[in-house]
C-alpha cells in the first residue's frame, strides 16, 4: 500500500525540516484533486486529473492509489467514453492516506 523505502528517501532528499512540510503540501493537493473528481467531468479531463494524481501518489509512496489512478488514466486515454470507478479510486486514496498517517510516526522513529 505504501512504499516506506521512498517515503525514506524522499525525507533524506528534502531532510526531516523540510519533510513536514512536503506532506502536509501532498496531501492538501491531492485532497483538493479527489474532493473535485467527478463523473460528469469528460473522460479526456478525468485522465489528466488521475495522471496528476498518479504522479503525486508516487511521490509519496502511495502505490496501489498511483495503480489506481494508472488504470483509470489508461482506461479513459484509450476510450474517453468508457467509465471509470470514482468511488474505488476515492476509496484507495482515503485507505492510504489513513494507513499512512497511522503508521508514519514509527515509520520515522525506526
């Protein structure tokens, strides 16, 4: 679900001052991109969105919501009419976020 190898690495690449910081900024973004996703959005704009989101995800190490969003991009980048699971992809998002905010304090600790 989450990649503590990256999340470690990202932390020596900006350093624990800094670190804070960094997610406290990923995940208001990405809060602000999945309380925005919406099915009335054409498919087009909905795979630019899951490619942003995708690319926020790996940054953080959120990997099977970076899978996700990997899926709905290609899904709707192939066919702009077809439709995507929101709610799965909300979902994933949120299980993650809580997973990570649950276990990063040991994480660091460790």
């Amino acid at each position: 679900m989450i990649d503590w190898d990256r999340i470690a690495t990202l932390r020596e690449e900006v350093g624990p001052d800094d670190f804070d910081e960094v997610v406290d900024l990923f995940l208001d973004e990405v809060d602000e991109e999945i309380a925005a996703l919406t099915d009335h959005e054409n498919g087009t704009q909905l795979a630019e969105k899951l490619h942003f989101l995708k690319g926020s995800a790996l940054n953080l190490g959120f990997t099977d919501f970076s899978s996700l969003c990997q899926k709905g991009e290609t899904v709707l980048t192939n066919d702009p009419e077809s439709q995507f699971d929101l709610i799965a992809v909300k979902t994933s998002y949120q299980t993650s976020r809580d997973h990570f905010l649950e276990n990063l304090p040991a994480r660091l600790s460790g």
